[in-house]
C-alpha cells in the first residue's frame, strides 16, 4: 500500500513539475507577487490577451484573431507583432484617429505616447458601469468616433425629478471655438432657447436657407443695422403688415423700381418733399383736396391713354368804336392763335388813317 502511496505522490510532484515548466514559459522570470499589494510587475509592460479564435494545440503560436487585448505599460510584443502583419490587423487594435495621427513604426511604438500607458481592444463590446460619477480627463487631446453607429449623449434624472443639463464648454473660460461640421442640423426645443453672444457673430451660408416659423416672431435691434443684398430678393405678406416708423428714413434707389398696388393704398403724411425730373400720373379718377398750392412750370403735358389733346389759346378782344360828332375810330381785333401773338400794328395805322373822320 505503501509503494501504491508513493507513486501517486511521485506522479503529483511530475504533474506539478510539468506544470510550473509551463507557467514559467508564460510568465516573466522578472515578475515579483506581492500579497500585500496585489501583483507588481517589475517590467515595462504586461498585457491580458484572449484571441479571437484559440488554436487547437492551446498555444499562443496558433490563436488566430484579436478577441480582446488589455495591456498596460509600454507597447507590448502583440503590438509589433500585429503591425508586422499589416493594415488589415492592427487597425483592430488601434484606434483609427491614432493611426491617422501617427506613421510607420510609430503606430505601435508610441502607442503608450512614450511612458506608461494603456491599451483597450476588442472585436465585441466594452461595457462601463458605474454607480456614481465618472471622470475621464485626459492632458492632451481626446477623440471620440465610431466607425458605423451613431454617438449618443444624454443625460439624465436626479431623485428630485429635475432634468440635468448637457456642459459643452470649448477652453478654460469658455473662449474656444466650437466647430461643427454636419449635413443636417435639427434642434428640438420644448422650452425657451437663449443664445448670448458677446463678440462679433458671422454665418456663412453656401446653399439654400429656410426659415419657416408657425407662431410669432420678435425682433429687437438697439443698435445699427447695415444690410446688403446683392441678388433677387422676394418677400411676400399674406396678412396683415404694420410698420411703424419714429426716426427718419432715407432711401436711395438706383434701379428701377415698380410698385403696384391693384386693390388700394392710403398714405398719410404731415409733410411730403418731391424732387425729380420726371413724373407720371396714370390715372382713371383722381380728387385732390389741397388748401394752397405753388407751382412753377416750364411745360406741361397731358396725355390720356394713347390720346392726345392739345387746347389752343384765344384771346378775343371785341372791337371798340368810338364816335363823337364826325370822328369815327375803330380798333382792330388782335389774334393770337397757338399762344403765338401776331403783330397788326401796321395794319392798325392804315385802318384808324383811312377810317378816321374828322
């Protein structure tokens, strides 16, 4: 019974000789395990690496794939040993902005950014829950991106029911810029939108813009406003429009301008100044009230549709014949016709010497 005994403790002591040969052949000579802190890794890196697909004789020699990879430290051994094998397999371990970033070897080797950091890959899912707050404050820049989902962002409810705010504050004092770059920008405002700018604000616009708004709309400028158009420009009121004007307005024109208004127009104005060179009147019906009037013309012109009328000027002066005992005189009438005056003063002369009795 003895010697039963001791050959099954003989196969143990093999057993666990084989099995410390293969613990040793995996793991750093170097590595020190301390009860008291956990495990301290006296090397520069040390990395978990589960593969995609294990080989059939259980050795790293014949896994196939990235399934996930934690490392810490330096960049590790799998790291070069991916980028040897190209493109296709070490964009699964790298973050593509990292390799867009970085060239040639130093996609793997400034992977930890030249000190001690960490590396997190996988061909499923990373799952991070915690009970409280999370912090994730990196010194340099951060970059986050997904290849083919999309990027939500929400928060949440606190135990009062008061719905909590989204921060997007762009450098230290809220001095930086903050850049989007988008096809379609939707907004979705169940309250009131406040927006503060404090310095210059400009919007370029390089395609169609609409604005369509179905309830009232404020406006309120307190100081200068310049505005220049330099095409077609539409505007149409479909009800009612009011505006009332306090401050002086002056309007310069050096296009044509057509104004017509088919149903009514009422103007009302205290004092009214117009100074021109031409102006036309078509109307059918027109009634002027007017308590004084001055006008200064050279030329007048009158046309009704395509007619024209013209009123030639008479003066007509009746004869006048005085008589006193013999003397008869006789004056001539003058005729102006076309307000041009023809002169009868000779004739007036041969009449009154040939007609004059004395």
């Amino acid at each position: 019974m003895s010697s039963a005994y001791d050959t099954q403790i003989n196969s143990l002591t093999a057993t666990l000789s084989d099995l410390n040969t293969s613990l040793d052949s995996v793991t750093d000579s170097e590595a020190l395990v301390e009860d008291d802190t956990g495990t301290h890794y006296q090397t520069t890196y040390t990395y978990f690496y589960v593969p995609s697909t294990p080989g059939a004789a259980n050795t790293s020699a014949d896994d196939t794939g990235l399934g996930t990879l934690l490392r810490l430290g330096e960049y590790a051994d799998v790291e070069q040993t991916a980028f040897n094998a190209g493109a296709d397999t070490y964009s699964a371990f790298f973050p593509a902005q990292h390799i867009a970033d970085e060239s040639g070897d130093a996609i793997y080797t400034n992977a930890a950014g030249g000190g001690k950091g960490i590396l997190m890959a996988c061909d499923g899912r990373i799952l991070i829950r915690g009970g409280e707050k999370f912090y994730l404050n990196p010194k340099g820049a951060m970059h986050i991106q997904s290849d083919e989902g999309a990027i939500t962002i929400q928060s949440g409810t606190d135990t009062n029911g008061n719905e909590q705010d989204i921060n997007l504050i762009a450098g230290a004092n809220g001095l930086g810029d903050l850049n989007t770059t988008v096809r379609k920008d939707t907004k979705t405002v169940a309250g009131e939108q406040y927006e503060k700018v404090t310095s210059v604000s400009r919007k370029y616009y390089e395609a169609n813009k609409y604005e369509i708004y179905h309830a009232n709309s404020y406006k309120e400028i307190h100081a200068h406003t310049d505005t220049r158009h330099y095409g077609t420009y539409f505007k149409m009121f479909c009800g009612g429009n009011i505006q009332v004007k306090i401050a002086a307005e002056f309007i310069f024109n050096l296009a044509f301008s057509l104004n017509i208004e088919p149903i009514s127009k009422i103007t009302f104005y205290a004092f009214k100044t117009d100074i021109g060179l031409v102006k036309t009147d078509i109307l059918a019906w027109k009634t002027e009230i007017k308590e004084g009037e001055l006008k200064v013309l050279g030329a007048t012109f009158r046309s009704k549709a395509v007619k024209v009328d013209t009123t030639a000027t008479e003066a007509t002066a009746t004869p006048v014949k005085a008589s006193t005992g013999g003397i008869t005189a006789e004056q001539i009438a003058a005729e102006c016709a076309n307000v041009n005056v023809k002169s009868m003063i000779s004739l007036w002369e041969a009449k009154i010497a040939s007609t004059a009795q004395i």
